[in-house]
C-alpha cells in the first residue's frame, strides 16, 4: 500500500468486469492492466513497486505499459488536497485506473469535479437523449398529458437544461407529473411552461485548483486540453525504446570467439 492519500484511486461509473476489458490493448499492457485493476484503493502502483512485484517485466517495461494505457484512456494522474485531522492541508498525487476506456473529455470532467457520461459525450447528446426519454415517460405516466413524439423531441432541450443542472430524472418526472389538472387543453403549452417557470438553480461553479492533472509520465502539471491522453508534448514525442533485452546467445559467442581470436594473433606476431 501506498502513504495515506496517495496511490491507486478507481475512477468512478465503471462497467462491471468482463473478459474483453482490455483486449484492445497489448499483451503487457493488457496484463498489468488487469492487475492494477484488482488491486484495492490505496494501493502502491509506482513502476518500481510494479517491477518488483511482476518479475516478468523491467522498471523501463512498466514505465512504457503505464504511458501507453495513460494514452489509451484508462489512466490519469492528479493532484489533489488532502485535509488532516488538524485542519492542515497536503496535496497528494493520485492515480486514477479506469478499466472502462475513457475519452480525454470524460478525464477533463473530473478536473471540473463531474464525471458523467453525458457530460463527456460528443455535443451533449446523451443528454439530450435522456431528455427526450424523460418526456417519453411522463407522456406515457399521465394520461392528461398525451405529447407525441414531435412534442418530446421539442421539450427535449427544455428538459435537458434540468439535467445539465444536476437534476436526476425522476426528480424532472415528479416535478412536471405532479399537480397536473384534470383537463390540459394543451399538454405541450402545460409541460413546456413548467420546464421553464420550476427550472432548478445552476449548480454553483467549481472551485478552480482543487484538482490538477499531471502528465502521467513526467508529472509536469497542466490544463487537461494541453494533456491529450494525459501526456505533455514532450511526452507524446518520445520515441518508443525497446526494453533490453542482451545479446543473442550466438552473437555473444561469435564475439568471444572473435576476441580470442585477435588475442592468439596478437601473441603469435610478439617477437
């Protein structure tokens, strides 16, 4: 395990387990990757403890493993502040493993301190289509307000600013299906006016500095846009290098031979 606070942190509204998680990726990569994935919370996952504790691959090995699934989507790491006992304040490092392949816009969300699917998806709509699903239901949840689908896809936008809100989808179904009177002479009119005159606060912004990406190589800080699979510039334009691996077994005796060679050449020309 690592010092209180820092190490391995599981990143939040995974898929559960299966099979083809990481198959998409290398087989090294794909093993420590379903390592560190067992591995609970808290966990020391820095490339020296994971060298020594899977002795098939070398500190330069995990290193390369580690950068590549940062790029893949399945690693970021951040700093983030960690308040004692005594009301003190440290900042930590913290490694966030994410078995469910993530987008750089889904990462960037958790700097902002959200992490929905719907907020990282391209446009916005997911959203939209939870929405349109939300009015769908209430048209078939109360008789009074028979929308069509054409009225749903027009309040989908006026529901989907209730969702962008923070507001779950039952708290937006009980809120435009409650109080509804016996006769609307225009269930659009009705549904539409009180999306707009019950619409809840704006969440309030977040707190700028609490959580600081890093470069999941160099540890260099910085904005997430400027961390494209959580590597700085320098970073992405490492070249790959190869682990080490030694000499073939026939070079190294070729090269013996060749020695003792130039050495019994060497005595013979001695006068």
């Amino acid at each position: 395990m690592a010092s209180p606070g820092f190490g391995k942190r599981s990143a939040p509204d995974q898929q559960p387990r299966s099979k083809a998680d990481f198959g998409h990726l290398g087989a090294r990569e794909a093993a420590i990757a379903w390592y560190v994935d067992r591995l609970p919370d808290g966990a020391d996952i820095s490339i020296k403890t994971l060298a020594r504790e899977l002795p098939a691959y070398g500190q330069q090995a995990v290193a390369t493993a580690l950068r590549n699934l940062s790029a893949a989507g399945h690693l970021r790491r951040f700093r983030e502040p960690l308040c004692g006992a005594d009301d003190t304040v440290r900042w930590v490092q913290r490694t966030y493993f994410s078995r469910t392949q993530r987008p750089d816009a889904w990462w960037q969300s958790m700097v902002r301190g959200e992490s929905t699917e719907e907020e990282a998806a391209e446009g916005g709509g997911g959203t939209e289509e939870r929405a349109y699903r939300a009015m769908a239901q209430l048209a078939h949840q109360v008789p009074q307000l028979t929308l069509s689908e054409n009225a749903c896809r027009e309040l989908a936008p006026y529901a989907a600013e209730w969702l962008r809100r923070g507001a779950s989808e039952d708290r937006l179904l009980r809120g435009i299906g409650q109080i509804v009177p016996k006769v609307v002479h225009s269930p659009f009119a009705f549904v539409q006016a009180k999306l707009i005159r019950e619409l809840p606060p704006e969440l309030p912004a977040p707190r700028q500095g609490v959580r600081t990406m890093e470069c999941s190589v160099c540890h260099a800080p910085g904005e997430p846009a400027a961390l494209p699979g959580g590597l700085c510039r320098p970073c992405r334009s490492q070249p790959y290098v190869p682990e080490e691996r030694g000499l073939a077994a026939d070079v190294v005796r070729g090269k013996a031979a060749r020695i003792r060679y130039d050495m019994r050449e060497r005595e013979l020309a001695q006068p």
